[in-house]
C-alpha cells in the first residue's frame, strides 16, 4: 500500500491512508481524503477555499482515473458542485464519456475577499464596473506583482489488491479567462495511472503540462524501463525545451509499480513538500521535493 499527495493534500492524507490501511479501494481512499481537502479553508487553490475566475465565477476542475481498467473520468469549468473529483468518479463509473463540463455556484467568504482585494489592486475602477462586457485578455496575463495560483491537489494510491487510482481537484488559475482548462481534467497532462508502470499527478502550470503530456509521458518513459527518477526528469526536459505561451512552475508527483517514488519540477519553491505514507508507517510524513537540474 503506498499513498502519495502534494502540498496541498495535508487535510486529507490522513483519512486516505486510514482507509488504505483497512483494505479500502484506492479510488474509495482518495475519495475520502479528497473530500476533506475540498473542505478546507486554508486549500486556497482547491475546493470551498480556492479562487474563481476573473468575474469572481467558481469553476472547478477534477479528474479520475483507474490502474486497473485504464477508465477515466474529467470534469471542467465545474460550477455548483463542491467535489470535483467525486462527480468526475461517477462520469467514469456510470456514463461512457471520459469529461463533461457544468454549471452552477461556490465561492467561499475568504476566496471573495481574496477576490475583491485583488481586483482593487490589479483592475482600474472604470474596467471593474463593465468585465462581464469588455475584453478580458489583458487581464488574465500575469504581471511582475502578480502570479497566478497554480495549486492543486492530487493524490496517488496503491490498494491492498495491487490496484492503482489517482485523482486531482482544482480551482485552478486565480482569477482566469472564464472556461480557462488547465490540465486537471486532462486526462495524460495531470494525471495518468496504470497498474502495470506506475502513476504520476502534475500540479502548476496546466498550460505546460498539456503541451508536453507530462503524466503520460512519466508512465511511457517508465514503460519504456526508466527509473522514476529517470522518467521525471525526462519530462522536466520535456517542459524545458517548450517555447512561448505562459512557463511558470510545475511539480511532478510519481510512483513506479514497486513503490519508489520521485517528486521534482521546473521552477520549484523553495519549500516544496509532499506527503507519503506506505505500509508500515505509523503516520504520513512530509518530505521535501528534489529540485531538477
């Protein structure tokens, strides 16, 4: 058994790894844990706490996805719903499409307040009172006193039974172009799982991301008998050698079918952390990320 979770994950890793312990499926696991981060306040870049998008709108991103079976479920631009990656779980169990998109409304008091200090420091007065009606372009393009939140929270489970799941939730990009997708939804970009290689989640930039189909790539460079060490950095040149559009951050969360893990990334923090736990382990441990060449 072995659970892997970014920064973010903290208020769920431990309910995930409980659930684990008692034999729980790793997508019933990851439910679990999930859920809570949703819930947490202080998550500003998931769930009830994150960031909406530039008209103030709620839009939630979330995806699921099977080792066994390889079947997966997405969800984008959600709206009304306060667990993306739950809703994502029932595309993929019950309908025989792969992402759907939806409406609705969710914004925490904190994340208003966020909002409305960063429109007072960010927008003129004359353009606040005409957004939903004018261009947004030049808005949604971070500038030198601004960069966009590009956290998420992914988790990585191997049951009891050998069997893999990943899921990802995500408010994504503060205050993005209204329909803005990162890569959470994207099935190869921020999450991939297979039981035969292993499993990797991405959070940061989406748009790099899915340019490079990053979680898909780990698992292929993996198949192909790298390391996960070796596969993440072979990935992380991957995003190096991308040109034009938005380059910011991007961490890499991976695992390979023994249970060895790597967690690395362009353009780290410098307190990048994640949570793993595995068999045996009395708790989940905080561990700091390798920063790639």
């Amino acid at each position: 058994m072995l659970l892997l979770t970014n920064r973010e994950g903290r208020a769920g890793v431990g309910t995930s790894a409980d659930a684990l312990g008692r034999g729980e499926s790793a997508l019933d696991a990851i439910e679990a844990g999930i859920k809570l981060v949703d819930l947490d306040p202080q998550a500003r870049t998931v769930g009830y706490g994150g960031a909406p998008n530039i008209l103030g709108e709620m839009e939630l991103d979330g995806s699921a996805m099977c080792g066994r079976t390889l079947r997966t479920g997405a969800v984008g631009a959600l709206k009304g719903y306060l667990h993306p990656f739950s809703v994502a779980r029932q595309v993929m169990e019950r309908l025989p499409h792969v992402m759907l998109v939806g409406d609705g409304e969710l914004l925490s008091p904190e994340a208003r307040a966020d909002y409305e200090r960063w429109l007072d420091e960010h927008v003129p007065p004359h353009r606040r009172e005409n957004l939903k009606d004018g261009s947004l372009t030049d808005l949604v393009w971070p500038d030198d006193r601004f960069r966009p939140t590009g956290g998420t929270t992914v988790f990585l489970a191997r049951a009891s039974d050998g069997h893999w799941a990943g899921g990802v939730s995500t408010s994504g990009w503060a205050y993005k172009h209204p329909g803005r997708l990162g890569d959470s939804p994207v099935i190869g970009a921020g999450l991939y799982v297979d039981d035969r290689y292993g499993g990797a989640a991405c959070t940061g930039t989406g748009e790099m991301t899915i340019r490079a189909g990053t979680a898909r790539a780990v698992v292929i460079y993996m198949k192909q008998g790298a390391t996960v060490m070796e596969a993440c950095l072979e990935a992380v040149a991957d995003l190096h050698a991308l040109q034009g559009g938005y380059l910011g951050a991007v961490n890499i969360h991976a695992a390979d079918r023994d249970g060895e893990h790597f967690v690395t990334g362009v353009n780290l923090k410098q307190d990048a952390h994640y949570w793993y736990w595995e068999e045996g382990m009395s708790a989940p441990e905080s561990r700091p990320a390798t920063p790639a060449e």
